[in-house]
C-alpha cells in the first residue's frame, strides 16, 4: 500500500474547514484504497504534546520533511510558525530530486485584515514564485483541491508503488515460506526420526587362498552393543534400527574370526563400512625339537617342508618360517640325518604346539 502523507497548517479560527478536510481525505481513501493508495494527513493536532527535548514545532517541521503534500490554509490571521513551516517545505522541495513535498497555499476570501499576512502573501509569490490561491467556503476548498489532486494524479505523482510490498511479503510468507518451511520441518523430521541401517563388508588384505571359517563382527555405539555372523567373506553384515543422531558419532566396531588378527577400533559410524582383516600368525612357522630313540637333543638334522629347509641347534631345537603364500592348515615335514631313518609325517600347523620328531636308526 503506497500512503501519501500529507500536512494540513492552518491557524485555529479555520479549525473547521481542516476537519472537513479529514472527512475529504476519508472519502478518498475509500475510493483509492483499490489502487492501493492511502493518504495520511496530520495537523499540527495529531502530534504528542508532551515535554520533550527540543522544540514541539521541530516535531512538526521533521514531518514536514517526510510528506509529499503540504497544504497551508489562511484566514484573517496568520499562525505564529506558518512562515518557518513554509520555509521547511519549500527548501525540501527544492533539495529532492521528486520534486516533493507539493506545497499548496489557500487564502479564505473574507478579507485580509493582519498585515503580517498580507506580507506573507506578498513573500510567498514574490520571493517563492508560489501563487496562492483564493476560496470562499470549504465546498470551493474542496472544488479546488480535488482538481489539484487529479492533476497530481495524471502527472504520475500519486501513484500505487510498483510492488505492493505488504502483500508481496504476505503472499512470499503463505505461500512459499510456510509451504518451505512445512516440507523442511517433515523433511528433518523424516530424517531425524527414521531409523537407518549401517552395512559392513570384509576384505581380505593379505590375499591368502586359505579357507574362511566366518565371523563374529559386534557393534557397538551409544549404550548398544549388537553382534551378527558372517559365513563367507564376501557376506556383509547389516545392522539395523540405529537413530539418525548416531551418525557421524565414534562407534566401536570388533572382528574376531579363525586364522585373522582379531579387529577392535573406534571409528565413525557411517551407512557404509568397509574394514581389512588379514591372518595371523598361527600359520607362520613350524617348531619343535628333534632327539633320538633314548631321548637325546639331536643337532644338524635336516627339516623340510616343500623346498624350505632348516636344521636343529645343539638342544635339538628347530623353527622353519612359512611364507603367506605356502601356508597351509596341515604340511608334510620330513626330517632326516645322516644314519637316522627319513621321518615323514603330514599334520596340522599350529602356533602353540611344537612337533616333536623322534629319529630312529
């Protein structure tokens, strides 16, 4: 809604014609208020008399300043400040590039007796360049006015603004906004409140051809603890029901599987998780000790397993490391020294039981 503020000064003996000019402006904002136009106009009536810093008529001029129309009424007698008012208007007018506030003078034709306002009369037009018009009761104040105003009109100074901003924002706020925000609250809503799953997947890092005896994979985060099976390698493990504010929080998550290092780390809990496992070293070597019939160390005898070679300390004592790629759950060890019998035997590799190999002659 564009508003047209507007400044009514007269003196009190023309009291009733500023009211009737109220009445005027009320029927015109009846009329205008479908071209979203409203006039607000003040006298020097509408304004706070309280104690205040400054003068009350400051209060008046700053007005002023801001109107876009200034209409003076005159009588027989001319108010104390009318003169400074006029100034206030006519210096704005001439400093914005609008060309406003538009000043209108009108003098009551019943004669102008004080002579301090034929003076201003006589300043107005010579000085200001401003005629002054004459009327002789408010219907011709009215006549008068109501042509100025239609002049204003057609000369595109009163004018609707282009963007009635109040139902712009009105209509930005009901329905796009709201709508927006609507969707965004379900939005987050949906997401915050919906539980999601959080999938994890096993690689073999060390690339052995050895079997996989599957695997116990325990989540934990928050005060939940969850622990699923896995089969085979390339199964993947899906936990479920975890609220949405646990992403992104630490999380612990352990793998304990046959012939793998045992996993246990802290990390984010994410939809997706991949982790390496590798073998142990359950597999890795082949220990033990060599004597003969009666119990005795046996040094320098020979231990094979494929064509990997060791031989035994002076306390019969021998270890044969296996390499990833050669390791098997059960290896052929064959054992011999010069006037022994070869010692040729198949069994299962293990890291905490040694082979104890007795030659005989």
């Amino acid at each position: 809604m564009k508003k047209i503020k507007i400044f009514i000064a007269s003196s009190a003996e023309l009291n009733e014609d500023k009211q009737m000019f109220d009445l005027y402006f009320s029927d015109k904002n009846k009329l205008y208020r479908d071209r979203n136009i409203d006039f607000d106009q003040r006298t020097w009536m509408d304004f706070s008399s309280s104690l205040n810093e400054g003068r009350l008529q400051d209060r008046y001029n700053d007005y002023i300043r801001e109107c876009d129309i200034v209409i003076f009424l005159f009588h027989t007698r001319m108010g104390r400040y009318t003169k400074e008012e006029l100034e206030v208007a006519h210096e704005i007018y001439l400093k914005t590039k609008a060309a406003k506030p538009k000043i209108f003078v009108y003098f009551k034709e019943e004669g102008i007796v004080d002579e301090s306002l034929k003076d201003f009369k006589s300043y107005c037009e010579k000085n200001l360049g401003h005629f002054c018009d004459l009327y002789t009761n408010y219907d011709d104040l009215r006549l008068k006015f109501d042509k100025q105003l239609q002049i204003l009109e057609n000369e595109g100074f009163i004018k609707p603004d282009p963007v009635d901003v109040k139902r712009t924002l009105r209509f930005v706020l009901l329905y796009v906004l709201v709508p927006v925000l609507v969707v965004a609250l379900a939005f987050f809503a949906f997401y915050y409140y919906s539980p999601v799953t959080s999938t994890v997947r096993l690689t073999d890092t060390s690339k052995s051809s050895l079997p996989f005896y599957g695997a116990d994979i325990t989540l934990e985060y928050a005060d939940k603890s969850e622990t699923r099976h896995v089969d085979r390698l390339s199964d993947e493990v899906v936990f479920k029901e975890i609220h949405t504010k646990y992403l992104g929080e630490n999380a612990r998550l352990k793998i304990e599987s046959k012939g793998y290092v045992t996993v246990d780390t802290v990390l984010s809990l994410e939809k997706n998780v991949t982790l390496g496992i590798s073998r142990d070293s359950s597999l890795a070597m082949i220990f033990g000790t060599v004597k003969d019939e009666d119990n005795r160390p046996l040094a320098d005898a020979t231990v094979q397993v494929l064509d990997m070679k060791t031989v035994s300390d002076g306390m019969g004592n021998f270890q044969l490391p296996i390499p990833a790629e050669k390791q098997k759950e059960e290896q052929r060890v064959t054992v011999y020294k010069d006037g022994y019998q070869l010692w040729d035997f198949t069994g299962p590799v293990s890291d905490k039981v040694p082979w104890k190999i007795i030659l005989r002659k």
